[in-house]
C-alpha cells in the first residue's frame, strides 16, 4: 500500500510565507478600492445637491437658496447651525419650537429637500460622526442626519445670471473636513451678515481690496483635515458638473494653488491654517470672479 506524503515544516513555512507577501500586497489595494467607491458616492452625492439647487432656481426666479436662518428682531444666523432635518430633536428642545423650526425651514439644507427628497445626500460615506455640540441621542422625534456637504453662502439670495464663472465656482463642497455632522447643517464660507434686525444680507465685491467691504466672508475650521478621500473631496459648481479635487497639494511654508483650493498653510495632516481672501471675502468662492486673475 502506497503511504501518502505529508508537507514538511519547510514547506509550510514557505507558504505561508507566500501567502503572507500577497496579503501584503493585495490589503492596500483592497483599502484604495474602497476608499476610491466611497469617493464615487460622495461624488454622485455632491453632484445631485447640486443639481437640486440647479431645479431649485427654475423655480425660484434664479434666484440662490438662503444660506442662513433670519431671527426676527435680531438678524441674519450666519454662524449658526441649522438642525438636520428640521425639527428631529423635538419641542424638547430649542431646535423643535415652532419658532425656531419656521427660521430653520428657509435654510438651503430644508428648502432643497423637495428636490431632493433625500437627506443621505448630505453625508459624505465612510467619514466619522462629529458630535461636537453635544446634541441628544434618545428622546429625540426622528434619526438625525449626517451632513458633510456644505452650500457656497456667498450665493446667498444671489442671481444665478450674475455668476461669472458658472463651470468654476463651488456651489456645494466637503466643507466640512473630515467629518460629518450629526444632526446639523452649515453654510461654509459664510457672509458675516448684519445680527441688528435688518434683512439685507448679500456679496458685496470686494475683489483686489485691502480693505474690509461689509458684509464679508468668512470661513470655519474644519474637522481634522481636508483629505477626506485621497487626499481630497468633491465639488460640485454651479453649472451642475461635479468633480473630486485635490486639496493640501502643497505643505506649508509653501502655498496651493489659489484658484483651486480654498485654504493654504496646511500641515503634514491635511489641515489647513489659512483661507485664500482678497481682504474682504474667500478669493475661491466670490460669485463675481472670473478666475482668469
């Protein structure tokens, strides 16, 4: 009778050697494969925000979404959140009062949801939950959103006919960082409107200034870094088009690239110091700029 021949310990050990040299070889693919497909998503997210916006304004005079909620008496909320959805933490809750909930509902995270139908767009996939305010997670009327896009609120009330540069200027973007927001919305950049009762809220130009022309602009910090899939994000321009964008290209002391990147300074991270401005508004995002200089 024939005896069968088992593997000797030399043997073993030269598979598994083998088998462990292609899993070193193979697991870093895997993982760009699938950062790449959520890139993919949050790409096709970013373009149908954007696209919404773009049905938006057929029905609205081409005229741009609010970026901010205006309190009567006191003024336009430019540096405040926007509950997302409207109302899901419930009359609890200052977010859930009537009052507040009628401000919220004129925010372009709410006006845009009859376009889209569909919260999920706002959240970027496979990016942490960032809970920085402390918002409450049982109680609450419905399950809050993720939100990571944020809206270009120098279009605020803006007219979409007085863009210079429709194929160039951000209209929805990863402003946000690496992270999404639970429950929240945010206009990133921002005017810096007047908060003493008045509701005359829109850019001014302030191009090639030193000086300051009110309102303003003004950007937020972000969550972590601004490389949220291969060392960058998406963004969607205002003639509907979507593409991903590298950020960070450039490490400080050097400087990016100013008509592609809306911050410089950045660190071995991915997080920025700094926001490109001409003195008066972030240089990237002016409605009025042609990105010719």
């Amino acid at each position: 009778m024939r005896k069968k021949r088992a593997f000797t310990l030399i043997e073993l050990l030269v598979v598994i050697a083998i088998i462990a040299i292609l899993a070193a070889i193979l697991f870093p693919v895997f993982a760009q494969a699938k950062e790449a497909a959520k890139k993919t998503a949050d790409l096709s997210n970013n373009k149908q925000t954007g696209t919404s916006i773009a049905i938006y304004l057929a029905d609205s005079d081409d005229t741009f979404p609010l970026g901010y909620r205006f309190t009567p008496g006191t003024g336009w909320r430019w540096n405040f959140q926007v509950s997302t959805p409207l109302g899901w933490m419930g009359p609890g809750f200052a977010q859930g009062q009537p009052a507040r909930m009628a401000e919220d509902a004129s925010h372009w995270s709410n006006t845009i949801q009859p376009y889209t139908k569909n919260y999920g767009l706002l959240e970027a996939p496979g990016l942490p939950g960032k809970d920085v305010y402390g918002y409450p997670t049982t109680g609450t009327l419905k399950p809050p959103a993720l939100s990571n896009q944020t809206y270009n609120g120098l279009l605020h009330n803006w007219s979409a006919t007085a863009v210079a540069a429709p194929s160039q200027l951000p209209l929805i973007w990863q402003g946000r960082g690496k992270g999404n927001a639970i429950g929240a919305s945010l206009t990133n950049p921002a005017l810096m409107c007047p908060q003493n009762g008045t509701s005359n809220c829109q850019y001014v130009s302030g191009a090639n200034s030193s000086t300051f022309v009110p309102p303003g602009g003004a950007m937020f910090g972000v969550y972590d870094s601004m490389w949220m899939y291969n060392k960058g994000g998406n963004v969607s321009f205002c003639d509907t088009s979507a593409k991903f964008r590298r950020f960070g290209a450039t490490l400080a002391p050097g400087d990016t690239d100013y008509k592609t990147d809306p911050y410089t300074g950045y660190d071995a991270n991915g997080s920025p110091g700094f926001y490109w401005t001409d003195g008066s508004n972030p240089w990237l995002f002016r409605p009025d700029y042609d990105f010719s200089q």
